[in-house]
C-alpha cells in the first residue's frame, strides 16, 4: 500500500501543528485546569465559560479552514479522505488541544448523508459545534458546549439542539469535555448502514490518530527531560536502563504511526463499503493505540520521577491523555477481540495484498 500524502494535506497538518505549538502552551492548558481540571471537578464545566476548552485555538482553526478542509467535497471539502483527518488529529493529540475536531468532521458526514446539508454546512464551517454520540451511550465527548448533538441509532442519527436537551457534566480521566445526555425526543433520521458503519471506523481512527500524536510529543519530551537531569554525574538517559525504555518508546510510536495509516488508508480505499480489510486495520491500530499508549504513559512519569505526577509541570496531562485514549479505545484485549473476529470469519485479508 502507497502511503504517500499529498502537497495540500501535508501543508494542512504543517499549519495545524504551527498554530498548535503557538497557542496550546503549557501555561494556556494550565488555565484551563484551573477552570475545569483537577481539583476543580465541582465547579461546573457544563458550559464553554468553565469547560475545559480552547476557544482561541478552536477559533483560530476555523479561521484558517481546518473544519471546513476536512468536511466531504460536497460541502466544500478539500476531498483529504481519512488519511488527512488522521494527520490533523495527531498534530492536535501533540499539544493535547483541547477542540471538537473530530465531531465536527463526523457530523457534517452524518448530516450531509441524513439531508440536512445547510446544518451540516454551519458545521463543517464552524458556525456550530457539534457533538456526536455513539450508538447507546448517554456519555457524548463536547456535549456541554455543542450547538447541536447527532446520535447514532441502528437506522440513522438523532439531531437535537443543545436547548432541547439537558447534559450533565462528566469527569473523564484527562479531565476532557463531555456529558450525559438525556430526553432527546428528535425521531431519528434515516441515514444509510454504510455511512453508519463507516462513521464508526472513522471515530476509531480518530482516536488512534490523536493518541499517535500524544504519545509520540510525551516520547519526544520525556527523551529531552533524561539528556538534562544528571544523576551520579551523568545524564539519566545514558543509563541503559532508561535508554532501553526510550528506545523501545519509539518502536511503539512507530507501530501507532503506521497501523494508524494503514487504517485509515484502508477506509479511503472501501469507497464507502469497508470490508475485512478496513475493520482488520481498524482493529490493528486500535491495539496498538492502546497497548503502546499504556507503555509510553508509564516509560514518561517512571523517567520523569515525582516531576512526572506534579500538576505543575506538563507531564502529568500525557499521562492522563494516553489513559484516556486508552479508555475510550475499549482497551487492547477489546482490539484483538474485534480482530480475531474478523480473522476468523475472513481469514488474512492482506494474504495477497501487494
């Protein structure tokens, strides 16, 4: 499989990670714990005064057409596929930006296959946030700051204004913004079962992407951190032990890069009808996602030291972020699961694969 990516894509996640690295500091994200992180769980977070939120950054990507870029061609999209989502989403898990990326792509899908273009349209360009919950879960990431929330159902999607329902603000591990939903009355809308199933490998290509990103800045940042605190003499990176640790942190990192892009090849090569070999790639990022961002998680608090659970430093919030993605992925033992399920139903779909 070719995995090249083209000018426009490369120079869209080139922009994202340049605004990222300007604007989603260290100290921006302190802030926003003190507005909803920890120690502050019972002070709100169910509007985007106290959620923990970037407005600037999210609204600097709007600015600059990031949304807008990633929407479907028919809504103006630059056509970048899943492969550019995946890219822009990694450059966000970097920084550990705090914006609804991810549902605003995924909506703007639903609502264009659904027939609600001019909804899907304020979407994709930013004028509404939107939220998107899965299947029967009530817990729906950016619901207390959505304009309009889009829940699946097994024969289309439920569209509600953010005034028609009511949310309850949710503590996720990494302190992220979501919330329970409740008495969404809306009659679902039909969309196709392919643009659903598709939607649901699309999220999980999201999150193995934003974890790529996380784990590979927590890498790049626990490396730096063992070449400047010395001990007995010497920098603590050149003691095998930790140098063994860093080295097998950036095989990790490799294998969520390339699963992560195979997976998200896959979906732009099954033309809308994803197959064994897209849920396989799926599955295979998603344990990878998980298993490495476990490991990396730990390899950064254990070589940071107490620095690594200290609040006042950045290190601690990898951590929280790969446990998080963790979480939200089902775990490994889930991805290999789903994966032995298609293997056993299929065989290897790559068996004769170029």
């Amino acid at each position: 499989m070719d995995f090249h990516i083209d000018d426009t894509t490369r120079e869209l996640s080139t922009l994202v990670r340049t605004m990222g690295e300007q604007l989603v500091t260290d100290d921006s994200l302190r802030e926003l714990d003190a507005r909803f992180g920890p120690g502050t769980e019972a002070d709100g977070g169910a509007d985007r005064a106290t959620a923990r939120f970037h407005s600037r950054y999210w609204d600097e990507l709007v600015r600059a057409g990031v949304p807008a870029a990633l929407a479907p061609e028919s809504l103006g999209g630059a056509g970048l596929g899943v492969v550019g989502e995946a890219l822009v989403l990694r450059e966000l898990g970097r920084v550990l930006a705090p914006v609804p990326l991810s549902p605003a792509i995924r909506a703007a899908v639903l609502l264009e296959a659904a027939g609600l273009s001019a909804r899907a349209g304020a979407v994709a360009e930013g004028r509404e946030i939107a939220a998107v919950g899965d299947g029967d879960a009530s817990e729906v990431d950016w619901a207390p700051i959505a304009d309009v929330i889009v829940q699946a159902t097994p024969d289309g999607i439920r569209v509600s204004d953010r005034t028609s329902v009511s949310v309850e603000r949710t503590v996720p591990v990494d302190f992220s913004c979501a919330g329970l939903v409740s008495g969404a009355e809306a009659e679902p809308t039909t969309v196709p079962g392919a643009v659903l199933e598709v939607d649901a490998l699309r999220r999980r290509v999201h999150l193995a992407a934003y974890q790529w990103g996380v784990i590979e800045a927590a890498l790049e940042r626990t490396a730096a951190y063992a070449s400047t605190r010395h001990q007995f003499g010497r920098p603590i990176g050149s003691f095998q032990a930790v140098a063994a640790r860093l080295a097998d942190g950036s095989i990790d990192v490799d294998a969520v890069r390339l699963s992560t892009l195979r997976a998200a090849f896959e979906l732009d090569a099954c033309n809308g009808e994803p197959g064994a070999p897209a849920h396989a790639a799926v599955a295979s990022a998603h344990f990878w996602a998980c298993d490495a961002g476990h490991r990396l998680a730990h390899t950064a608090v254990h070589v940071h030291g107490g620095v690594g659970l200290d609040r006042s430093e950045p290190a601690h919030r990898y951590f929280l972020a790969a446990k998080a993605g963790e979480f939200r992925l089902g775990g490994a033992t889930r991805q290999l699961i789903d994966l032995g399920a298609v293997l056993a139903e299929n065989g290897d779909p790559w068996e004769y694969s170029a």
